[in-house]
C-alpha cells in the first residue's frame, strides 16, 4: 500500500464495516422483494438510456423474457453488450399453458442475437411436471441444434418465488413441490451434452 501511495497512485474510497453497507443495502428491501420487469415495456426509454451509456463507453446488460416485437428486439440490442433471458418450453402451446403467450417470437428473438453475435446467458427454468423429462432436455436440445445454439444454464426449479407470489396476494401453486437440485439434473444435462451443447448449472 504505501508502495502504491508513493509511486503517485491515489487510492479513494470510504472503509464501512459489513453491517454499515447491509443497513443501506435494507433500506431498499421493499423496492428488491417487489422489484421485476420488462425493459422492453419502456422501449423508447430504454433505448435512450442503452444508446447513451454506449456513448459514453459503458459496457451494457439486460435480462429480458424476449417477449417483443422482432423489430424492437433488433433496434434495442444493438446497443446491448450482454443479455440474460430464459426459454421456458420448446413447445409453443405448453409455453401458452404456463406464460399465457406462444414462444415463436421468443425464440425467433434469441436466435437473432446469439446470430448477432452477442454474449448471451440463455437459460432454461426446470420446473417439475412441466419441462423437467429427458424427452423435454431432448426436444430443447433439438431445437437448439436447429438454431445452433450451443450453451445453456439449467435453473434447478427452487421455492425463491414463493414469497412475491404472498407479497401479490395471489395462490401460489407449486408450494408443496420439492426444490430441484444440480444432482437431481445430471441425466438431463447429459442429454445436451451428448449434442454437443455446453450445458451448465
């Protein structure tokens, strides 16, 4: 340290103990345990702020459902460096059951920035009943194969959720059905990397 400070380096900062930085942390907990939302619901807006931070040399990240316009999708990731989105189901109908909206667009979306050259966390939510089979790893790896798309994060389906769910005063249905772990998903990861698709947890 004292080395830095006389070759001319100037450290700046303020020492806080971990229990002053978690008292400002909790002062937004209302605004973490509500908070969620769709960047693309505020296009116009988001955009400004995307292309303004690029201006000024920022690296940028979104996490998204996809769910938008192909058109809008294109003009907003242009000024995107990094981007987080999930595909819940391979199937358009299924994916309809659980999100109440058909996948095409979300999955014509994904394929255009992973074509676009952009560093993408694509993961898929595995969710007991619904999309948790190896016939299930097998049709999304398919598919990914037809897209060329060759990595993925699982998201072992957890019990995280429940309390927003309390929070919005609406029924939550999968309270009694047990969380899934890294282990439990083994075989399923093996199916995509039998096609040769980087699938980690």
């Amino acid at each position: 340290m004292k080395d830095a400070v006389s070759k001319g380096t100037t450290i700046v900062g303020v020492l806080k103990s971990v229990e002053e930085i978690m008292e400002e942390v909790l002062k937004d907990k209302d605004f973490y345990e509500e908070s969620g939302g769709e960047i693309f619901a505020q296009f116009n807006f988001a955009k400004a702020i995307l292309k303004r931070a690029k201006e000024l040399g920022l690296h940028t990240a979104i996490e998204t459902t996809a769910y938008t316009r192909h058109e809008q999708f294109v003009d907003l990731i242009q000024y995107v460096d990094f981007i987080y989105t999930d595909l819940k189901h391979y199937n358009s109908l299924k994916h309809q059951e659980v999100t109440a909206v058909k996948n095409a667009t979300i999955i014509k979306n994904i394929h255009y920035a992973f074509e676009a050259g952009k560093t993408i966390v694509l993961r898929i939510p595995v969710i007991p009943e619904f999309n948790n089979s190896l016939d299930d790893a097998k049709a999304f790896s398919e598919l990914f194969d037809r897209l060329d798309i060759r990595e993925v994060q699982l998201l072992p389906f957890h019990q995280f959720g429940q309390n927003k769910y309390k929070l919005l005063g609406r029924k939550y249905d999968m309270e009694n059905v047990p969380a899934l772990h890294p282990e439990d998903l083994e075989d399923y990861r093996q199916v995509f990397l039998e096609h040769h698709i980087h699938c980690y947890f």
